[in-house]
C-alpha cells in the first residue's frame, strides 16, 4: 500500500500548507518567469544565439527547456506595447493621413496603433505561405504556426528595442529596427528548414509574401466596408 505523507491530503497526496500569497510569492513567481529555464530571458537568449536549433529542437524533440511558444509571443506582443506606450515611435504597416473619414482609414490607423496585436495576426498569413514554399517538409500548418509564434515574438522585441533607442535619441532608427528584424526572421527560418541559401531565399519571400498578403486583405476589407455601409468615421 502506498504510504500517504503525516501532512498530505489522504484524497490526492497534496500538502494542504499552500504558501500564503503575497509580495514574496509575486515576486518569487516573477523571478522564475524571467530567470529559469522555461523563462522569457532565457528563451530569448536562446532565440537569439541559435534560433534555428532552439525552435527545431522544441518542435521536434525537447519542449521543456524554452517558455511556451503563445505564452512568449504574447509577452513579447506586451513588452512591445509598454514600450511604445511609454516610448512611443513610429511602426506603420500602412499610411494614414488627416483625420479618420472612413473604414479603410480607420484598419488603418487600428493596424498602426496596435503593431503587437498586428503582427500576431500576419503570423498567421506568413505561417501560409510558409506551409506553401515548405510543402515538402513534414512540419505541418500548427508547427509553422509555433516557428513564427517564436520568430515574431523576437520581431516585435527587435522592434521595441530600436523603437525606444529612437524615442531617447530623437534619431530615426525605426527604419533600420525593420531591416534587423527582418535578417533576423530569415535566418531562424532558414536555420529552421536546413541552413541552405535557398531555404533562407523561401523564408525571407515566405515573410515579405505574408506581410503583403495581410496588408491587402485589410485593405479590401476596408473597402467593402465602405461600399456596403458607407464613407464615414467610424
């Protein structure tokens, strides 16, 4: 018979003297999100030093090293937020002039003012034409889905980094974030599918290929807006 511990619950084992929640607990839980393994630091100084075996190896045989791909995207998503709350630079997808008028303006502006949340959604749309460029490899839609969940969630600290150096400089530096951001993704992509030039040549059009693919699909969507409800601020 298996012998229950003086002090556990006879039912499931568990010890019944649960810490008591308070600033200790807070912040010994927010040290092991940042610090340990499984913790963000840890995840992005793997993501950035080999992306391209961090990821393969999560994917395909070790998931409890690096933090959750969705946990860490949405972190990151946040990091990114904070910063240009409290920093706030210029990241455009899309260019919108004067005052809100109609929907198009409107996605627009949404999809500028919310660069975190956008590039969440444009994963989704490189994650195709991921599947499609790769469509020979055995990784299937949702692991592509996981790749760029860890791709772009380096993207946007990228991003936010460049962002909050050229918000205390007053130099332009939002124009060179994008183009380290980008060398970034195609080469964790490239990493990932075999470290060929011509798998980085398919990631680096996989990317560019989503990002105009999410860019038009607002657009239309803005338009139809228009033409079915009519040209007005929204």
């Amino acid at each position: 018979m298996e012998r229950i511990e003086p002090n556990s619950c006879e039912v499931c084992g568990q010890n019944p003297e649960v810490p008591k929640i308070d600033w200790h607990y807070i912040a010994s839980e927010i040290r092991s999100v940042f610090m340990l393994e499984k913790g963000f630091l840890y995840t992005v100084i793997q993501l950035l030093l080999k992306p391209g075996k961090a990821i393969k190896t999560y994917i395909q045989t070790d998931r409890r090293r690096l933090m959750k791909p969705i946990v860490f995207v949405i972190l990151a998503s946040l990091i990114y937020s904070l910063i240009d709350y409290y920093f706030p630079f210029q990241a455009k997808y899309m260019n919108h002039n004067g005052e809100v008028q109609n929907y198009t303006t409107s996605i627009a502006k949404w999809i500028t003012e919310n660069y975190g949340y956008s590039n969440l959604i444009m994963s989704i749309f490189i994650a195709g034409w991921l599947k499609l460029f790769f469509r020979k490899h055995p990784f299937s839609i949702f692991e592509m889905a996981v790749l760029l969940c860890y791709v772009m969630g380096m993207v946007m600290l990228l991003f936010a980094i460049f962002g909050f150096f050229e918000h205390t400089s007053n130099t332009n530096l939002v124009t060179i974030g994008s183009m380290v951001g980008f060398i970034y993704a195609v080469r964790a992509i490239g990493q990932v599918f075999g470290n060929k030039w011509f798998h980085y040549a398919k990631g680096g059009l996989a990317y560019i290929f989503g990002s105009i693919s999410f860019t038009i699909i607002f657009l239309i969507l803005g338009i139809v807006l228009d033409a079915t409800l009519g040209n007005k601020a929204v």
